[in-house]
C-alpha cells in the first residue's frame, strides 16, 4: 500500500510540476516562483522549460500513474511498471542536477526513489524484513 501511495505522490506532484513548467515555458510571464531560471537550461538541449514540462507530466506522471493503477489492481505486471516508474524518477532528478542548483526537493524526490525501489524489491521476496530473515534461520 506505501508503494501505492508513493506513486499517487509523485504523480501529482509531477503533473502539477509539469503543468507549471509548461506554462512558463509557453508564457514566460506567468511562470513566478514555481518555474526556475531559464538560465538552468544554458548547456541543455532546451531552450524553454516547455519540453521538460511535457516529459516531466507525461513520462514521470504517466508511469506514475500507470504503476498506481498497477498497484490498486495487484496486476502481475505491477512491479515492472513500479520499477520503471521509480527508475524514472531517479533518471530525472540525476539529469535534473546536472543543470539545476542543488535543491531539498531534489533529495526528497531521489529518497522516494529509492524508496520506491526498496518497497518492489520487497514486494518481489528479494529482500526481507530483518526479523522475517532471522526466524527463517532458526527454523
């Protein structure tokens, strides 16, 4: 279920972090404090924060929501879209540090990451609890 949630998380977070960069990159004027300085893109393949926008709601958002739904359902290929879509989200914040000044979300977000991978590894049997571990030995 704490998968579930994390998911749900960082799909509305990207979806209004996406929304947001999108409108600056379409009306610079309009983008306040939720857009940082254009000037984070100097070096980049971009010029506006409108195709980060897009990739951020679309790629980051969309898997998020389809590992989500994957999660409610308990469908089979659930942790396969659980992966990609925390693999997804430590690519983004990576490639994002490359460019943008560290920032306390940047940590947050590469923790939920890790997060997310930590809770499919258990979901999956590859790693157990500590005390499940050790009742397994004595047994």
């Amino acid at each position: 279920m704490l998968l579930a949630v994390l998911h749900a998380l960082v799909a509305v977070t990207a979806g209004a972090g996406g929304g947001a960069l999108m409108l600056g990159g379409l009306r610079p004027d309009l983008a306040g404090p939720l857009v940082p300085p254009v000037s984070y893109l100097d070096g980049s393949l971009f010029t506006s924060y409108l195709v980060p926008g897009i990739l951020l709601l679309g790629v980051i958002g969309g898997t998020h929501i389809v590992a989500f739904v994957a999660q409610l359902r308990r469908t089979p290929h659930a942790p396969v879209w659980s992966t990609a879509a925390a693999f997804g989200t430590l690519i983004w914040i990576f490639v994002q540090m490359i460019y943008v000044p560290f920032s306390f979300l940047q940590a947050a977000y590469f923790a939920v990451g890790i997060a997310e991978c930590g809770l499919v590894l258990l979901t999956l049997g590859v790693l157990r609890p500590h005390g499940e571990r050790t009742a397994r030995r004595g047994a």
